[in-house]
C-alpha cells in the first residue's frame, strides 16, 4: 500500500470508529466497563418519554386536598450525570410539591450535623413493613422510628437539626434542599396550608415519639417544620440535579459545590434502597437495584451511584403512593441503558 493508500485507510478508520461511538448506546473502555455516551442516553429518555407519555394510569394523591388539583398531565424526566450532563424530555418546568422526598435531604443534614451512627443509633435504618404513617410500628419498635424516610423517622430527623429555634431549622433545611438542587426552590404554601391543617396523625406521631424521648425538639415544632419541607416545589430538572449531587459523591455537579460528606453518601443511599418506595421498596429495588425516593406529589428520584441520577415528575400513583409513570419511564431508562446498579 503506498502512502496515499494508507492515509486514505486510516481515514476511513478514524470515520468508522467516530461513526460508532455516536450511535452506540455504550462505548467499551479497556477495563471492559461500559461507559454511557450522552447521545445514547438521549435517545433512550426520549424513548422512555413516548412511550409512557399517553398512560393515564394511577390517581393523584387526595389525603392531602390541595394535591388532588394538581395537573396529572404533567410528565418531565430529566437525567443529570455526575459530570452535570443535562438530558431531558416532555415537561421538566412543572413543578410539584416534594413531599416525602425532602425526606432524604434533611437525613442527610442530619448526618452532616451529627455523624452516620446518629443516625444510625437515634432513628434506625431498617425498613419497618408497615405504611409509612404508622403509630403501630413505633410502639412495635420499643419507640423507634426504625428509619428516616418514614414519617416518624422524618419528623424525628427534622427535629434533630441543630438550630435555637424553629424558624433557623426550617431555614437550613430548605437552605441545604436548595443546595442540593442548585436553585431557590419555590414554596408551595397552598400545599402547606392544605396539610397543616390536615396533619393530626403527624402531630400524633411526634408526640408518641416524645414520650419515647426520641425527639430533639418540640414535637409540634417539628411536624410543623416537617410539614413545610414537604410543601417545597420541585420539577424533575430539581429532582435530576439532587440525585445527581448523590450520584456525584456528595457535590453538585452543576454548582460545584459539596453538600453532603462523601463518606455519607453510601449510607443515605443504603436507607433509599431499603425503604425509599413506601411498601414497595423490595420490588422497586428487585426490578432496578437502584437507590430511589418517591413522594405522594408524585416526584421520584432514583440514583444510579457514581454515574448519574434520574428524576422524574408524574403525579398520579399507584396503589402503594408511587407515580406511575415515573416508574416505568425510570425502570425503562435503568433497562435499556445497562444501569442496575448490581449487574456492574
Ligand atoms: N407530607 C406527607 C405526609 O406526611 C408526605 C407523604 C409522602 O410523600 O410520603 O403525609
């Protein structure tokens, strides 16, 4: 072959190889790993978006009243990779409330404020097998809240945050939700309003958990302060972002800024996985090994660790209070983009 001929071959190379890393889904490095390309991720998120855009299955949440008004049209998924990749389809500007989501942040300032084995020791990190409003499951547990996603636990977790009152706590709670996201997150006070009026079974909860002497301030305090974290607006951009930051070991990848202690996040992450999906963690976690938390708004964020997070915003739910169109939009993208964190 003479030098025109060798360049002509080796152009030819260079395209077909270029050619191939844009279509592939993964590209293969030579640990054999695979590594996600960002086209195949559009591609697949687009996917997941159409195919689940027109299932109008599941029902809003209505305990709460205000929630039973929201637009169940709403569909967003946004992925952000650890790297701060944005990739995104259908509607990722509308927002809902957060709901038992913030749960997982406030877990987390707990942790930073006080360690993991607080956490650990004072709140649990067990899965209770009972709903996540029980009063049952504290007294079955010698007054534990047995983790910090359910209400008890949550409440329990808001009430620990180091603060002289309850306007300070509720300030850094939302201060670190807004950290996580890399945004002022907007207050729904119509949500708020509709639930404090309507959390008797909370307030009933702290209090059990005060005879217990579990509590770190005033329990009526802290339901009120616990209310409020859940009534902070999120859209699956914000929820993208706040997985992402757990993906990414703990700093947002878009701010650049730490949030949580790396060392933390495997831990948090271990407490998503167990009870992240109300009654239907197992399942969840069988069908996706991934570490996840849905709210009743009908957010779920769900992160692949080391890699990237999905978030997703689709207000009607299922049986149990997990939307359902989050789940197979989030179950597809897991499938199709290799991402079950167990089969790495
Ligand atoms: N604020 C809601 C409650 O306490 C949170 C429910 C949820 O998303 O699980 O009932």
């Amino acid at each position: 072959m003479g030098a025109s001929g060798r360049r002509g071959f080796l152009a030819f190379f260079a395209m077909v190889l270029v050619l191939f890393s844009g279509s592939a889904l993964f590209a293969r490095d030579v640990s054999g790993l695979h590594t996600l390309s960002e086209t195949g991720i559009k591609q697949v998120v687009k996917e997941a978006y159409e195919k689940f855009k027109n299932d109008n299955s599941g029902k809003n949440a209505d305990y709460i009243k205000a929630l039973a008004k929201v637009d169940p049209k709403i569909f967003g998924i946004t992925v952000v990779t650890r790297d701060g990749k944005v990739i995104e389809a259908g509607d990722t500007k509308s927002a809902v409330s957060i709901q038992s989501i913030s749960k997982v942040f406030t877990a987390s300032l707990v942790m930073q404020e006080h360690g993991a084995k607080f956490l650990q020791e004072k709140i649990g990190a067990n899965a209770t097998g009972l709903p996540f409003n029980s009063i049952i499951a504290i007294e079955l547990h010698d007054g534990s809240a047995s983790n910090p996603f359910v209400n008890a636990g949550a409440i329990q977790a808001t009430s620990w945050v180091r603060a002289k009152d309850s306007k300070e706590r509720w300030a850094k709670i939302k201060k670190n939700m807004d950290d996580y996201a890399g945004n002022e997150l907007a207050f729904n006070e119509e949500v708020y309003i509709s639930e404090v009026n309507d959390n008797k079974r909370n307030q009933a909860i702290s209090k059990i958990l005060d005879a217990y002497g579990r509590m770190g301030s005033d329990p009526l305090e802290a339901t009120t302060v616990y209310t409020k974290q859940c009534s902070v607006n999120v859209n699956a951009h914000d929820l993208g972002v706040m997985g992402a930051t757990l993906a990414n070991h703990g700093v947002n990848p878009i701010t650049g800024k730490r949030v949580l202690k790396a060392a933390y996040v495997p831990k948090l992450l271990a407490v998503m996985a167990t009870a992240g999906l109300y009654d239907n963690a197992g399942d969840w976690l069988y069908e996706t090994g991934a570490p996840a938390k849905s709210g009743v708004g009908g957010g779920l964020l769900t992160v692949i660790p080391g890699k990237l997070a999905i978030g997703v915003v689709s207000p009607p739910l299922d049986k149990y209070g997990n939307s359902v169109r989050a789940q197979k939009a989030t179950i597809y993208i897991i499938e199709k983009l290799g991402l079950n964190p167990y089969a790495q």
